[in-house]
C-alpha cells in the first residue's frame, strides 16, 4: 500500500469531499459486463478519511483471462452480494464527492449502469486522472497508471484489484501538486471540470448518459424542431465541442443557444455514422444543415467527338453511366456545378475553352491572348493532343466504375458491441444496413438507382481504397 501518512492535498478544488474509485468488471463494455468488485478510498480536507472495498457477484460467468489479470475468479465470487445489495453502501460513499479516477469514464459508466439495473439513477461529477496528467504534463506521451506509478515512485500492492488501484490515486494527486504546484493543479481540475458541463437549459444528466463511441447526434430546439445533424467517432466529445466557447463561431453559438435536447445513434464504426449522417440530412432536412442536403438532378459529364474535337456533354445520372466500358466524370448536383469543375481543371491544365464549347465566335480564345491556352483553338495546338490532355486533366473526377459484379457487403461492429452489421451497397449505392441473412437477401431484391447519392458514392469510394479486403462479403459468390 503507498505510503499516505501526512498526505495533505493543498489544491482548493481537491479539499472537498473526494471519492478515489475503481472498479474491476468483467469486461470492457458497461452495457453488456458487470461489476465484480468495487474500491473506494475518500478524502476530506486532503485527507484520507475511509477504505473500503467489496467483491461482487456479477450474475455472469468470469472470463478467463478476466481472472487472470485480476485473480478474482468465478469461485471468489460466488458467495459475494450482488450490486443489488451493496448499492446503499457504495451510494453512500460517493453521494456529494468529486468522483475521482483514473480513466474515468470507465469507472464511472460502469457505475451507472449498474445503478440503472436496479432501477436507481446516480450523478457526480468527475475528475479523470488520465485527462489531468496530459493536462499537467503534455511534455509526456504516455498516462497509464503503471507509467505514472514509475514516474512518481508510487507503489501499490494489489496491482488490478479495486483497492489496490484506489489507493493509489490520493499519492497520485500530491505528486502532481508537488511537481506543478497546488495553483496550477486547481487551474487544470477546473479546467477539465467544466469540460463535462453543458448549458443549462439541457437535461442534467445528458453529460453522464452520452456515449464515447461512433454515431450520429441529433440537436432539436423548441417543441422538438430538427435543427442539426452530425456524426463522430467519439459523440460525447463531438456534442461537448459544439458547446465549448473557444470551439464556436458565430453561426454556432447562435444554434447551440437554441438546442433544448440532444438525441443520438450509436453505430458501430465510422463508417455506419458517415452513412447514416448523409441519410437522416437529407431525409430530415435539418434546418442548420447546408452539406449533404437532397439533390435530385445529379448529373453527369460525358466527351462527345464534335467539330473534330472532344467536348463536354451535361447528361442525366442514370444506370448507362455505371457501364465499365464508358467513360464518364461526376457526379454533379447541378449542371453548373459540372461546368465550374470542368472550367477549373481547364485552367490547371491550360486548356482552350472555346473547343471545349465554353467560349463563342471564331478566332482565338481569351484565355490564348493571356497566354492561359496553347493554342488550340488557332490551330497551335493539334485537337488530337488537346483531347489527350483533356482526358488526363479529368482523370481525378472519373466516376469510377463498380469493381465488383454484384452487390457487396462491409462487416462492421455492431453498436454498443452488438454483433457485427452488414452494410449492402451495389453499384456505389447503400442500400442498407442488414443485421441477418434475411434482411441481406431483402436489400438486394428491392435496391434501385433511384437511391443513388453522390454523397454515398464518395464515402464508400474512400472506404472501399482503405478497408482490409476481409471486412468485404460478396453477396453473388464473384469477384
């Protein structure tokens, strides 16, 4: 056990009544693992006050490398009470004290649900000795509790038991005091404190409740009014920015002032959130979202031989241009969206605007007479070599053909470490997100071109170039 006596913590936001907790579950997941034992060591004044600990019977078989990194097993347990049954004495311990520990926010959810098992609610607010030390001394890469321990000459007897763990966390907080001073460690714990605060006018304990994966957040204002939609890979941290002064423009503030609740979707993987962002955008029509909105004229560029040169031609998205034996650019949400992109790359690559259809009446082009264009509208320049350079100058907005013969499947984890999800896609197209085989096969006989999106075909574009091959199923049995 370390060594507290004279242990005095010194900071103003550490006098308080403090609760130094940790937990031993058997697994790493709150919705789905239980609590097997719990430590708590409480300061007043900066002093130690009290230990306790119990081991708890989790209702739930032990995993084995569980036991071996802790050396609670199944038989140690099983005359333990359960959380049930110890819940008055931890909530007694913890009722109005700064909930302090090490990773916080896994302590802490672990907590919650277990209170939220048996039908009770429980809040405090919390101080993350990870977040503090990265505060205090960002100079170091690393913040595990075993590197900490080292770096401050901390001991601790029962390495991965609650206790033991507990125990060491006051020796923690007076080592920071000594090596940053007591005002610099009250400047970061309020710091970090305010972090996990929201306005008031949303519910209480919407900081306790939203989670640190991926998903989608929905922010509605009076009478339940859709105002934004956005997607994270970490939602809690994600939500908080937008409420965070330093992170928000002007237009921001304005919205977050207007936000009265906040609802959210957890996904299992970035991809699932990118997704399901662009469909609820535009299904739901946020009123604050500009991107990803519903456009239903998208379009396409093809090259059409004309006057003995290769011009732009604005046409339809429709199936034709998903043929790998054509070349066509896009998509487009509107015609002039194609000819601002085509009329760019022409200037990159100084190509003549007038062959390319862009520029009336006979002679030289503008762009010739500001030596912006070779020359082929003059003569200059053959056609030839100007369709060659054309065609690579486009090459970066070819709408890239479906490599695949049918439609496909991306495996990812389901939310909240639910079974994995299946998200089917067919000719850059999701046509959803299936749990089963049946809602698979049910995917795949009702998909259309009619949900084409472009915003869909960029985000599976960029998925498909970096994901590992063994996420992908192919749902016809071909390459």
């Amino acid at each position: 056990m370390p060594n507290l006596a004279g242990l005095a913590l010194q900071a103003r936001s550490l006098q308080g009544p403090v609760a130094c907790v940790d937990l031993e579950t058997t697994g790493g997941m709150a919705a789905q693992h239980r609590v097997i034992e719990v430590g708590i060591v409480l300061l007043d004044d900066g002093r130690v006050t009290e230990e306790w600990s119990t081991l708890v019977q989790p209702g739930v078989r032990i995993p084995p490398t569980i036991a071996a990194f802790t050396g609670i097993d199944n038989q140690m347990v099983a005359d333990a009470p359960s959380f049930e049954d110890v819940r008055s004495e931890v909530r007694r311990r913890l009722e109005g004290r700064l909930f302090v520990a090490h990773n916080a926010r896994f302590d802490y959810g672990f907590l919650r649900s277990e209170f939220r098992r048996t039908g009770e609610k429980f809040s405090a607010p919390v101080l993350c000795t990870v977040r503090l030390s990265r505060r205090l001394y960002a100079e170091h890469a690393r913040h595990n509790l075993d590197t900490l321990m080292e770096r401050f000459g901390l001991d601790c007897e029962q390495r991965h038991r609650a206790l033991g763990d507990a125990r060491v966390l006051p020796g923690l907080l007076a080592a920071m005091e000594r090596g940053r001073g007591p005002e610099r460690v009250d400047e970061v714990v309020e710091h970090v404190l305010s972090e996990t605060r929201l306005p008031p006018q949303l519910a209480a304990d919407l900081a306790d409740d939203l989670p640190e994966g991926p998903g989608v957040y929905l922010f509605r204002g009076e009478g339940g009014a859709l105002l934004y939609v956005g997607k994270s890979r970490n939602l809690r941290s994600r939500v908080f920015d937008h409420f965070a002064a330093e992170h928000r423009s002007g237009k921001e503030s304005k919205l977050t002032r207007q936000v009265r609740d906040v609802e959210w979707i957890e996904t299992g993987g970035e991809l699932g959130a990118l997704l399901l962002e662009s469909k609820l955008v535009k299904q739901l029509a946020p009123s604050a979202n500009r991107r990803l909105r519903k456009h239903d004229a998208l379009c396409v560029v093809r090259l059409r031989e004309q006057a003995g040169a290769l011009r732009p031609d604005i046409a339809p998205l429709d199936a034709e241009a998903f043929d790998p034996d054509l070349t066509v650019y896009g998509p487009f949400r509107s015609e002039r969206d194609a000819w601002r992109a085509l009329e760019g790359k022409a200037r990159e690559a100084s190509l003549c605007l007038k062959v390319l259809g862009r520029e009336p009446g006979a002679g030289s082009c503008f762009g010739h007479q500001l030596g912006r264009c070779r020359g082929a509208c003059v003569g200059k320049e053959p056609l030839a070599l100007h369709d060659a350079r054309l065609q690579l100058a486009l090459v970066s907005l070819r709408l890239k053909p479906w490599p695949f013969a049918g439609a496909i499947g991306i495996r990812e984890p389901g939310p909240g470490g639910a079974p994995p999800v299946l998200h089917v896609i067919d000719r850059w197209q999701h046509l959803g997100t299936a749990r089963d085989p049946e809602e698979v096969e049910g995917l795949v006989r009702a998909q259309s071109l009619d949900g084409f999106d472009a915003d869909s075909y960029r985000i599976i574009g960029r998925t498909l170039d970096r994901i590992d091959r063994r996420q992908l199923v192919l749902l016809d049995g071909r390459d």
